[in-house]
C-alpha cells in the first residue's frame, strides 16, 4: 500500500484485539518510528515504553478505567518531558504528537491497528501518573499517551469526516465564510 | 519505498528549492493527508490554506523574517482553532501537529522536501498573525505553522538523534538511570 492510501486507512480503532503476540521486532520498529519524527528544535522529548510482558499489561490495565484496549498484547507507553526549546518556549506537546501519529501509521503499515489514548489517562483522576510509577518512570517525564498494539478482531470502521471544501482552501480562506 | 523507511527518510529541509511548480493534485494530496490525522474526540480543529500562487507567496514571504523556504514554489499554512474537545480539555495543539506530521510524510512520499516552520511565526513578533491577516483567516483561527512544499535543490541531511536504548525501554523505566 502506497503512503497515502495507508495515510487514509489508518482509523481509531477501539474495538477487540485478537490474542496473536506482537513480535518484539515490530514493536521495536514501530517505536522506532515515533522516535524519527521531528522535535522542536531537535530536543527529542519523547520517549517510549513498549510493554509486552503479559504481567505489566495486567497491572496497568487495572489502572486504566474504563477499560481501553485491554484485549491487545502489546502497548506502547509515550513519555514526555517538559524541556525548554529556546527562550520560553516548549514543545513537548507537538514532538509527542508527531511520534504518536508515526507509530500509529508504522503500525497499520505492520498490519496491526491501535488508537491515541491522552484524554483517558492525563484527566484529573491521573491514570498516567499511576502507569509511570508502576514503570519506574521518575517524575521528570510524563505518562501522556498509551497505544494499544495488536491485531484487529472486528472491523475497523471510520468516523465521519468533515469534507476537504470546509476545512482546506488555496491562496485566500473564502470570504462566504468570513462575512 | 515502504512505510517505515519513508517514515525514517523524512528529514527536516532548510536548503534552498527548485522552481519545479507542484502540481495543485499534489498540494491537494498534501492537505488531505494532513485532514486525515486523528483529532480529539473527532474535533477537526486543524485547517489548511495552501498556496501556490506566486503574487501571495511572495506577500507571505516578505513578513517571514528571518526568511525560510522562500524559494519553495508553494506552501500550506496550518490554522488551528482553540475547540473545546470535552470538559475543559483542548487538544488543538496535538490535532494540528498530527495533521503536519502527516503532511510532512506526504510530501517525501511525493518527492518533495518540507520542514515544520512554528516557532518562527508564533513568536512574539507574531508573523503568524500578518500572515494570516492577509489571507483573510478570521480571528477565530489561529495560524501556527507554514510548511513550504518543493523539491529541494540541495542535498538533504540528517540532524542526529539520541540512539534508541536512550530514548525507548521495554516494560520497565531502566533502573540505572532512575537512581
């Protein structure tokens, strides 16, 4: 499948994982994919931790509630660190997002389907923070996201998208739009 | 080129450009690509102007200082909009940085070079805001990023990044650099 076509396939995908292992070599490959991805100014201020170790997976999904990609063998855990860009600025947000959709792309393109989980573990509950200490992550970083990994067993369906005329223009934004 | 390797041959290009115009079904690709990242809660908060037409490049790039890929025959700028996606959680910056990640892959798989100008618009002199001021984007939108879109007349290089064990781990945070 071409770049774009899998760039068009890739869909949140919240349903039923089936129980065949991720082979560390894809999960590795996977993150490493969300590692190439740029960072302000180069800081590189994400970091990951694959889980695949059934044991871990138990443990942090008794933290997750509700339930989110509980049925899938593998995970990835997306860290980030506040640091500081240049003058005031910090981009830890963009450079974790910007791995985030690498991998989930890396991982349609291994035949797998995941999907973003932030809001579920950084609300005020901080289901992240649980995560991290099971992990042995120190309080300079931040749990911010996890990806569920594995194998599809039901249909990945699509939410519906505004169309491109309503979101995207050429060299002026259309002034019906702008009274 | 798969996947994975397109993912790892994305790079960040500050060189200068070829005149080579970009055909708009390509620019077209570029956008709807960026439209296809996920969004918080389905939210759609990120559109996209792109721009090909060398009379509103070149008004663009005379407030783009220090210059940056002016010799690039076209842009997209990326307009975010501060929607709430539940609760008070916004997750506009995540939204748009995805949509940009997407387009950056996009645009290597198309034989073009981009890189992710922000920080340089959304500084205090707020270059951002004269750009989108004369594309007739409305106050409700922000503009936070510009990628010039071309095919680079230079070679493209690589920044270095910190090695995978320094950035990635499996199922547990390192210990020996958790003291």
């Amino acid at each position: 499948m071409d770049m774009l076509s899998l760039i068009a396939s890739r869909h949140s995908y919240r349903g039923k994982y089936l129980p065949t292992p991720v082979p560390r070599e894809h999960l590795a490959a996977i993150m490493q994919a969300g590692l190439q991805a740029p960072s302000g100014c180069n800081k590189q201020t994400t970091s990951l931790i694959g889980v695949d170790d059934p044991a871990v997976l138990e443990k942090l999904h008794a933290v997750i509630q509700p339930p989110a990609g509980n049925t899938a063998p593998a995970m990835i855990c997306v860290l980030g660190k506040r640091i500081i860009a240049y003058r005031d600025k910090c981009y830890w947000i963009q450079d974790y997002a910007a791995a985030i959709e690498n991998m989930l792309l890396a991982a349609v393109a291994l035949g797998y389907q995941s999907c973003w989980y932030e809001g579920h573990v950084t609300d005020a509950d901080r289901i992240g923070y649980q995560m991290q200490k099971m992990l042995g992550v120190p309080d300079d970083y931040e749990l911010v996201c996890f990806l569920p990994i594995g194998v599809a067993a039901e249909p990945v369906t699509e939410k519906a998208k505004k169309p491109f005329e309503e979101r995207a223009w050429f060299n002026h934004f259309p002034e019906e739009k702008n009274p």
